[in-house]
C-alpha cells in the first residue's frame, strides 16, 4: 500500500501561490529598486547642475541663460519630487507584498509539515508491519530438531 497524501491538492496550490506571491514582491522589488536608481541619478545631475551654474554665472551669462537654467532647475525639482513619491509608494507596495508572501510561505509551510509527518508515521506503520511479517514467518516455520534444542 504506497503513502497517499489526502491534502496534496492543497499543498500544490498552496506552493503556486506562494510561488505567484514571491514572483510578485520580485517585481514590486525591482520596480522600487529602478525608482530609487532614477532618483538618485537626478539628485546627482541636480548636484552637477548647481555647480555648473555656478561657474557659468562667474563667467557671465545673458538673462535668457539664467532663466532657462532656473527653469531646468525647477523641472528637474519636480521630477525628483514626483520620483520620491512614487518610491515612498513602491516601498509601502513592496511592505504589503513582503506580507502576503510571508503569510503564503507560512501556509505552504503548515501543509508541508503535516505532510512529512502523515508520511513518517506512514514509514513507522510500514515498518511495523514489515517486522511484524518477518516475525510471523519465523514462528510459523517449521523448526528442525537441532533448532529446538
């Protein structure tokens, strides 16, 4: 008689959706971590914007060119404040997602558990039983007369 488990339906969709949980935090994760590479990249220009400004203006330069420059500022503002809204999303996104998979993974985990104890009581049964066969067999064999001395 071969172990049957009777939850192993439950257990293969339990471990698909712990799969899809972890395949989505993968995602959130990524998304996240080019949000912040993107941000930090304009930060960076913002950096190298101002001192670019600044030795431009030493040398001189046309009200036009301070206007644009100002404008340029105040669009790259913008996109970084746009950017750090959206990683501040993405990282409470990202919070959400590590719980669900945590919550997946634990329930795959209980399953998984009741399935490998169903299955070592299963092996001791079997067990059991094999040694209680063999120990039939020798009593029902007949014995000579040198064994039963």
């Amino acid at each position: 008689m071969a172990f049957r488990f009777p939850l192993k339906a439950l257990q293969r969709l339990r471990a698909i959706y712990e799969r899809r949980e972890g395949q989505r935090l993968a995602a959130v994760t990524l998304q996240l971590f080019a949000a912040q590479r993107q941000l930090a990249a304009l930060k960076q220009g913002q950096i190298e914007e101002a001192g670019s400004l600044s030795k431009s203006l030493r040398r001189g330069m046309t009200g036009a060119e301070v206007q644009f420059q100002v404008v340029c500022s105040a669009s790259r503002l913008k996109r970084i404040k746009v950017l750090a809204q959206l990683v501040e999303n993405l990282s409470r996104q990202r919070e959400g997602q590590l719980a669900e998979y945590r919550e997946a993974r634990q329930n795959l985990e209980v399953i998984t558990r009741l399935y490998e104890r169903q299955l070592a009581a299963y092996r001791r049964a079997q067990s059991r039983r094999e040694q209680q066969q063999a120990t039939d067999m020798f009593l029902i064999r007949p014995q000579t007369p040198a064994e039963g001395q």
